[in-house]
C-alpha cells in the first residue's frame, strides 16, 4: 500500500466532549498509540472490526494525543512515525468505523486504570469489546493491564481479546524498530515493517531557490524538529491533490551551501506547477545515499543527476513489484 487517501466521508472522529452517536456505541475498540500504524498495530485493528462484523457492531480505535511520550518526557526528542493527520488517515483506510482520540494531558495521566474502564470503555462508548496488545498498560502509575480489563470485562459485560506481539520475518514488530531503521536511511526495512511506505505530510515553504539554480527545482518542506530520518537523498513518491509524481528528495542540512536546520527538498520529476503553500504528501520508496559535502558545484550537479536515474530506477522497480504483488 501507498499513501492512504483522504478521510472518507463517513469515518467518525470523536474527541474529548463529543457525544458518542448511537450508531458507534457498542463497538469493539482497539486500543493503543499507534504510532506508524504499522504490522502489529494492523492485526489489533483487523481483530477488532473482525469481531465486530461478527457481532453486528461498529469498529473503531482508540488512541491518545499528543502521544503520552511527550507528555511525560516534555525534554526528550519524539521522532512521530505518524503525527495525528497522518495516523487517522491510516485508520480510515483500514475498515474502521471511526477513532476516538484523547487528550494526553495531566487529568488523563492521572485517572485511575478503574476509572478510564467504567468511566470512559463501559460509561461514555459502551463497548462490546477490546482489542489490546499484549504490553498494553494504562491508568495513573500505569496501573492497567491486559489481565485487568480481562477481569474487568467478564464483570462489567465486555469482552477482551489480547494480542501477543507480531512478529515479521522472524523477529518482533514495534514502532521503535521503525524508527530506528528509518534513523539508519533503510526505508525498505520500515516500509516492511510498517506493511506501507512511509510518509509525511507537509505545506510546501519558499526556500533560498538553490535547487532552480542549480537545475533542479524543489518543493521544500520544514519537518518536526524531531524528526530522526537520516539525512541523504531517497526516492520518493510526492503526491499533489490525489495524484502520485515520481521524484527525488533530500533531507539534511544543506553542507554544500549553509548547515542549515535540516529541510525536506523534494524535486517532482516533468512537473511545473507552483507548489508553494501547498501540503505535500512525500511518500519514501528507497535510500539513495547519505548527504555529502562535494568538491564543487559542478561535482553537486553531476552527482545530482545520478541521484535522478537512481530514483527513477528505484521507482520503477517499486512499481513492477507493487504490480505483482
């Protein structure tokens, strides 16, 4: 799978305050941050909309915003593989009826693992049931537990389905892992992992124009600060109202010209429309290389050129196994 598309019309988001409709009260519920949306995270989520099919009831996930991470380490860098645009698109283009998304604030952080179940699960969504992974832990001191809503399910009227981790070629699928392969420039391995490619969305910003000076124009995004892709050059796919456009990216600090903060530089191949204050969607295919400092501008170009055909090869390699698949 690509990018996913835009929210459907239909899919439910409903936050804190917000009334729960009559037609997604009930529903079984996955639960978790769900950060990259990635294999293990899929398998909760087809669990949940499998039982939920079953019994006739809606399906929808329950996750948490900002992610509790940042909350509770304000000073730490949080590298999100999805931030909360991203991630509900992901959910929409699972099956799911809606998602419910909380606010990760001190209240929440200190509401008991008792209260967020009778509370929250049985007294605002009535839920007919839970997904939940394995290590999921919850409530104030991180009290909940798997068991707990298990026991908490057979006396309230739910019913809990835990899942063990997935694993995927053999080893064990998290977001970490995510992360720290996309850290290491393997975009082939976090896509693997993730079970789509990776993206990030943004609004295309005015930069210094080096890239059309040198020949190769870009559309140039400002990611989180946080963000721990590794700086290099990728093939990517960039995505304009709808439509795919092969092309090549580089993300990094420019060493060439100015070590600057790093900046998403993206160069759509035979397009010229103007892109600024536009949101980009880039989607990441393949590493190319790591960012360089070059003897000259001519060395720059002639190496840029390469990074084209290799983008392009990469690309349409992507394609064809896509077309098999």
């Amino acid at each position: 799978m690509t990018v996913p598309p835009p929210i459907r019309p239909g899919f439910s988001i409903l936050r804190d305050g917000n009334p729960v409709p009559q037609a997604l009260a009930g529903a079984f519920i996955a639960i978790g941050n769900f950060d990259g949306l990635h294999r293990g995270h899929r398998a909760a989520i087809g669990l949940a909309i499998d039982r939920a099919r079953s019994a006739k009831r809606p399906a929808m996930a329950l996750t948490f915003e900002p992610h509790p991470r940042r909350f509770f380490l304000p000073d730490a860098p949080t590298f999100r593989l999805t931030p909360e645009h991203a991630k509900l698109r992901l959910f929409a283009s699972t099956g799911l009826d809606g998602a419910v998304v909380m606010n990760f604030d001190a209240a929440l952080a200190g509401h008991t693992a008792e209260a967020f179940i009778s509370e929250t699960l049985v007294g605002r969504l009535k839920i007919s049931g839970v997904v939940v992974g394995d290590n999921f832990h919850f409530g104030k001191a991180r009290k909940g537990s798997p068991a707990m809503l298990r026991e908490e399910g057979k006396r309230l009227g739910f019913a809990t389905e835990i899942l063990e981790r997935v694993t995927w070629r053999g080893k064990p699928v998290s977001s970490g892992e995510v992360r720290a392969a996309l850290a290491e420039g393997d975009v082939a391995r976090a896509n693997d992992l993730l079970g789509h490619n990776w993206f990030i969305e943004g609004e295309v910003i005015r930069g210094a124009s080096r890239g059309r000076q040198l020949g190769f124009p870009t559309a140039n995004i400002a990611l989180d600060p946080d963000n721990g892709l590794r700086h290099g050059i990728y093939a990517v796919r960039a995505h304009v109202n709808g439509t795919a456009h092969p092309a090549v990216a580089s993300f990094g600090r420019r060493p060439q010209f100015d070590n600057g903060a790093p900046l998403l530089e993206t160069m759509l191949f035979d397009f010229q429309d103007d892109l600024y204050g536009k949101t980009l969607t880039v989607e990441f295919v393949g590493f190319i290389r790591p960012e360089h400092k070059f003897e000259s501008i001519e060395a720059l170009k002639a190496r840029m050129d390469v990074d084209c055909a290799e983008a392009r090869a990469l690309l349409a390699g992507d394609n064809a196994a896509a077309g098999k698949a």
